[in-house]
C-alpha cells in the first residue's frame, strides 16, 4: 500500500475508488456523476481549498482508501487546528490497516502545518464507531451538529 497526495491527475482514480465503494456499500448518499467530477476538478484551482489536504490509499494501481481534511484557523483561542472531513477505505479493503496508516499521515501533515489538535465529526455506523473510539490519543468530547446555510 503506497499512501500519495490526491493531485488533479488522480480525480479519474477516485472516481472510479467512489463508484466501487458504492458498489459494495449503497448507502451512501451523494452521485458520483459528472457534476461530482466538476466539482473535484474546480476545487484545484480555487484557492479556498489551499487549506485542504487530501490522501490517497493506492494497492495495485487502485485507490482503496481515500482521507480528507483541511487546516482551520480560529481566533477563539489563537490556535490552528486541523479538521477531519471524510476517512473511507473500500470495504473490501478493510482491517488490513490502511485506515490508521492514512489517518497517521493525515495527523503528521497536520501537526507539520501548526495543527495542535484534529476535530473529526463521527459516523454514526458501528463500524466507523469502533475505529474512531480505537484511535490512539483520541476522546470524544462533543456532539456534532450539521447546520444547513
């Protein structure tokens, strides 16, 4: 398993990566259709997603696992935190590791941007449950709340 940055030339891979994931699991609830395709291709020019970091899973040519975040600055208390927005691994592809090894780049690249702390919005599936309560210098703290704009 090689873990790489998601780079423009890669979108054609997670496109494919987002299509099997569906395959094996339906439920989740956005299409992976053209405007998705747009989307990610916009976002590599539009300089609001400078703060982003997104990784890659790769086993034989194929993304498995796929993690993004992005750094976050705030003045309620003068420091920068990083932000965990997705983390999936193919679900074929599980506890083989690939999960914890792209969330420990993700925690290194972050710390190497002045992160002091990572905020992660939990799943509410069991399996993602377990993963998150299993993470190594993690504690749950508060509840998540999506408020629509």
């Amino acid at each position: 398993m090689e873990i790489v940055d998601y780079t423009r030339e890669m979108i054609t891979d997670v496109m494919d990566f987002e299509r099997r994931l569906r395959a094996e699991e339906p439920f989740y609830n956005w299409d992976i259709d053209e405007a998705y395709q747009k989307r990610m291709e916009a976002s590599f020019d539009d300089p609001r997603f400078t703060n982003a970091i997104s990784l890659l899973a790769y086993e034989n040519d194929k993304v498995v696992g796929r993690i993004d975040g992005s750094i976050i600055a705030s003045r309620f208390d003068g420091l920068i935190n990083g932000y965990l927005d997705w983390i999936c691994v193919i679900k074929s592809s599980r506890h083989a590791g690939i999960a914890q090894a792209l969330l420990a780049e993700l925690r290194c690249r972050m710390k190497q941007a002045g992160a002091v702390q990572l905020i992660a919005l939990m799943a509410a599936n069991e399996e993602a449950q377990r993963f998150y309560r299993a993470v190594e210098g993690a504690g749950i703290h508060d509840e998540g709340i999506w408020i629509e704009l």
